[in-house]
C-alpha cells in the first residue's frame, strides 16, 4: 500500500501540495482500516475531512475527526490506536502515536518519520508529519447519522453526520472557538456557495452552544443565525484566515473569494 504514494506524487507540485497528496491517501487508507476493522459502528465521520471525502470540497484537511455513536457498544479509543498502528507498521511505514485520553475528547497524532525524505520532500531523514485523529466522546444530541458508501483508491461504507448536521458542528466552531481558523471561514464560504438554502440542524446547534461556549451566544434559529455569523465576520483579522488556509486549497485562486465583503452579501442573501 504503501509503494502507491509515488504515484499521487507530483514533481511539478509544490512541497505543501504533495504534503497534502500524502496526507489524504493515508487519511483513506486510515478509514479503511477502521471500516475493516468493524470501528465505524462506533464512531460518526465529521469536521474537515468529511466533508472533504463525502461532498467534494476543494480544501485538504490536517485532521480525522469523529464524534462517539449514540449506539456505540465496546468503544475503546486505545484498542482503536492499536489496530492503526499495527496495520501502518505491516504496510511499511515509521510511526509513532502520542495520544490522550484525559477529557471528554480522545485525541492522537499519528507521526510519520522519514516519509517525506523518502520521497524526496525534505533533506531530513527525521523530518516528521502529522495526522490528527480525535473523538468526541460527550457529543451534542440532535445530530442526523447517516451511511454511505465511499470508493476513492479504498473502497467501504462509513457512518457519518447528515449535511446539516455537519453544518451545524461548523457555525458551533465559528461562533464558540476560542481562536480563529481561516479553514472553518473558508468551509462556510463553500457551504454558502454550494447550498443557496442551507440550514444547520438547530437542535444540534443549541446543544453543542450550551454545552460550551466562549459567551453567552443565546439560542440560535432560523431567523438570526446569519445575522450572528455576521457579527463574527466583521471582526475578522482576514489575512490571518487566507494565511491559515492557503496552503490546504486545491485551487489557490479561491482564496480571493474568501472575503469579508463576500461573506457579508452571502449571508445576507434570502432564498426563502
């Protein structure tokens, strides 16, 4: 598995975006080895990446996130880490996983040594690269799950948040992070691009709000959450977004659409 990556590697790319090259075939070959391993009855796909995998969007994704099932049985994040590690290290790669398991997030970074020298990436041999893996394991209720199948280079079917579902666990990032991250202002450039009506699934929302936020947020609806998703924008340090995402974008030139005029017009649009 391992002998592919030279072939999704392009000397006529940039390093970041042979990084990224990388980065997403382990992500697949990861998922697929949760898939045979019986996992993702556990685990819902969610964040970044899922919506990378599962609708297309144009940007890469440093992580693997997952909230825990509602009908989860037997879930065991360390067994969990110990079945990735034992089929990394059968397919040839170096790897070291640092893990916690501390809150009500189990998180781990997967830490490649020696790929990108390998390949010609970096002139250290012991040059490293991440992905981060997380569950949540207190999840909000109120999200939507649902299975589909998934066929890119690894083909099995996984469990993952409907797309308002999935909508709502990104205004809960933009409204209630305690930092900014250009790639969730650029995931709602492409959700309010993509989707002319979409709505978050409320019921998640509220409860992911009321579970933890840096304010008070108050109860989100229908008829304000633009306009606080406005206020937000406003505030905006906007290089600071572009220079956080540029590097994640298939196509770079969608960083000029990720502005604070655009936005504003885009959330201030009605279609129903």
């Amino acid at each position: 598995m391992k002998n592919q990556l030279k072939d999704i590697i392009d000397i006529k790319l940039s390093r970041d975006e042979n990084i990224n090259r990388i980065r997403e075939f382990i992500q697949k070959y990861l998922l697929y080895v949760l898939y045979r391993g019986k996992v993702f009855q556990n685990l819902v796909f969610t964040g970044g990446t899922a919506l990378r995998f599962l609708y297309n969007t144009r940007r890469y994704s440093e992580d693997l996130d997952f909230s825990l099932s509602l009908k989860s049985q037997n879930y065991d994040f360390l067994k969990l880490l110990s079945l990735l590690k034992r089929e990394l290290d059968l397919a040839g790669y170096d790897l070291e996983i640092k893990h916690s398991i501390e809150s009500n997030v189990h998180s781990a970074f997967l830490k490649f040594t020696g790929l990108l020298y390998e390949y010609q990436l970096s002139p250290l041999k012991g040059e490293k690269f991440s992905i981060k893996l997380e569950v949540d394991i207190n999840p909000p209720l109120g999200g939507k799950e649902e299975v589909d199948s998934y066929n890119s280079g690894f083909m099995f079917s996984i469990l993952h948040f409907d797309l308002a579902s999935l909508f709502a666990g990104k205004l809960h990032a933009l409204l209630c992070r305690r930092f900014t991250k250009g790639r969730d202002w650029y995931d709602l450039l492409w959700y309010l691009t993509k989707f002319k009506d979409i709505e978050p699934n409320f019921t998640m929302l509220n409860n992911a709000i009321e579970q933890g936020c840096r304010e008070d947020i108050g109860f989100i609806n229908q008829d304000n959450w633009k306009e606080k998703l406005k206020k937000e924008v406003k505030k905006l340090e906007i290089e600071k977004v572009k220079n956080d995402v540029y590097i994640f974008l298939e196509d770079k030139s969608e960083i000029d659409l990720l502005n604070k005029e655009n936005l504003l017009k885009l959330l201030s649009k009605k279609y129903y």
